[in-house]
C-alpha cells in the first residue's frame, strides 16, 4: 500500500476539504481526488461521499482514521524525533529524570566509552575521566563535592565530626565501576584505612542503609535532600577533600549542531541549577 495515499486520506479526514488537504500537500485538488479514489479502488470501500459542497466521511473512513492517526503518529516520531542517549552515573539519573532522554549507565571501561563516543552510539557522556581523545570535546559540567552521611539521631556524632570520629565509625563505601576505588579514596588528600561494614551498588542504598544503621558515608553533597527525607544529615569533613570534576563528553562534529547544543544546555541546567546542588 502506498503510504502517500494513506497520507493524502489522513489529511482530508482531518481537514474535511480535498481542497484543504492539497494546499497542504502543494498539489491540485484533482490530484487529492484521483488519491483517495485510488485508495477506495484497494480497499473495495468508499471513504467520502458528497454532502451539498461539502464532503461527509464514511463510516469504514471513521475507523480506517481512528487505526490510521497513532500510526502516523508513531512514524513521525521514528523519522524526525531526536531522541538521544546519555552515558551518566545513577547520581544524576534523579536530576535527568524529567528530561527527553535515554539515560544509560557509563560502560567500566573508559577506552569503550570513547569507543562508543567516536561510533555515535551515544549523543553525550557525563563522567570522571582521566584521558582524551583529540576527536571528544571534554567539558567541564560540575566540580562534585562531597559530605559526610550520618543518621539523624546517630548515638556519637552531632551536627559536626572530628577526623578521630570519621576513622572510628564503620563506613558505608560505593565502588566506582571505572575507578575501583570509592569517592574517598579518590577524593581524600591523605586517606586512612577505614572498617567498611557495607559495600553498597549505589549512593542510594548508601544512604538507606546509612539511615538503619550508626554507619557513616561519604556521599556526594547534591544528593542533600535525598539524604534529609531518609532522615540522614550531610556534614563537612574534618580534613581536606578534593572535588570531582564531573565531564560533559561528545563527538567534536557535533560542537556546533543546534540540536546537540540545546541538549548539552538542557543537561547542564538539570545538573546544575536543581536545589540538590546548592
């Protein structure tokens, strides 16, 4: 079936002219015409008849329209809707939440992420890296600083810790996945030996398990207000800490594409403007 012909049907549903329809088409109405009787000639049913100067639709036309208009719709949203996909860590999946996008975790190895980058299976990446590829853009999102998790009503530490109290509690640590080494390790000026009780998958079941238990964690401070509705305070560290420079990643072919650049805007304000990150 001629796909053009549908269309032409679709339009003069819609619009219930044929001369509408071929204004909108850029063609003569008596090419609409010669469409849709070509169109009942397939199917063996009339789809309009004559109403005064008018055109009625009838009712195999009705329900022809009702099949017809999502499918159309899903077309055109498979040939022209940009939807694109994003490398982040689960820590901005909350803040990506309500954006248009396919968020997906960073692969472990970061030679793949570039990989991936160069053969455009992805539009943009947000991560911690460590080399560069003269092909990547590598911009600066978000310096990530971190904080001390504790419960609200831990039995030992009140609203500040000293660098004693830190290394005396057990911890709660998450692993980066490209790293292998947690946030503090990483982030630590001079780190110590810590009594991990808990190697959790993500800084959410960091904090969970945090708001049960008199562990402490270091988490980053954006996720603040994830951390207060579980009942667990952020405090500063008694001792130096680094930040995490956080990256924005893609192809350098697509520095200047409108498209790309309204989506690097969009993520930037999403990472950067939420009240988890003030």
């Amino acid at each position: 079936m001629d796909l053009n012909l549908l269309n032409t049907f679709t339009l003069v549903y819609r619009l219930n002219s044929y001369t509408k329809a071929a204004g909108q088409l850029g063609i003569s109405q008596a090419a609409v015409s010669m469409r849709i009787k070509q169109l009942e000639q397939g199917i063996g049913q009339p789809l309009f008849v004559r109403k005064g100067r008018s055109i009625e639709a009838t009712a195999h036309a009705n329900y022809m329209a009702t099949k017809l208009e999502p499918a159309f719709g899903l077309i055109d949203e498979a040939l022209f809707k940009v939807q694109h996909k994003v490398y982040a860590p689960d820590l901005y999946a909350y803040d990506l939440a309500h954006e248009d996008v396919d968020v997906s975790i960073p692969p472990d190895e970061q030679q793949q992420l570039f990989d991936d980058i160069r053969n455009r299976q992805v539009d943009l990446v947000l991560d911690l890296v460590t080399i560069n590829d003269a092909s990547v853009v590598n911009e600066l999102l978000v310096e990530e600083q971190v904080r001390v998790a504790v419960r609200q009503d831990h039995p030992r530490i009140g609203d500040a810790l000293t660098e004693t109290q830190f290394y005396g509690e057990r911890h709660v640590a998450v692993t980066t996945r490209r790293h292998k080494q947690d946030i503090f390790t990483l982030l630590c000026e001079q780190p110590r030996p810590r009594t991990i009780a808990h190697r959790a998958n993500s800084y959410a079941s960091q904090l969970a398990y945090v708001a049960n238990s008199d562990a402490i964690a270091v988490t980053p401070k954006r996720l603040q207000s994830m951390a207060f509705r579980l009942g667990v305070k952020l405090l500063s560290f008694p001792m130096p800490m680094k930040s995490a420079p956080i990256s924005m990643l893609y192809h350098r072919s697509l520095q200047s594409n409108p498209d790309h650049k309204a989506l690097r805007a969009r993520v930037r304000q999403a990472l950067t403007s939420g009240d988890d990150c003030q």
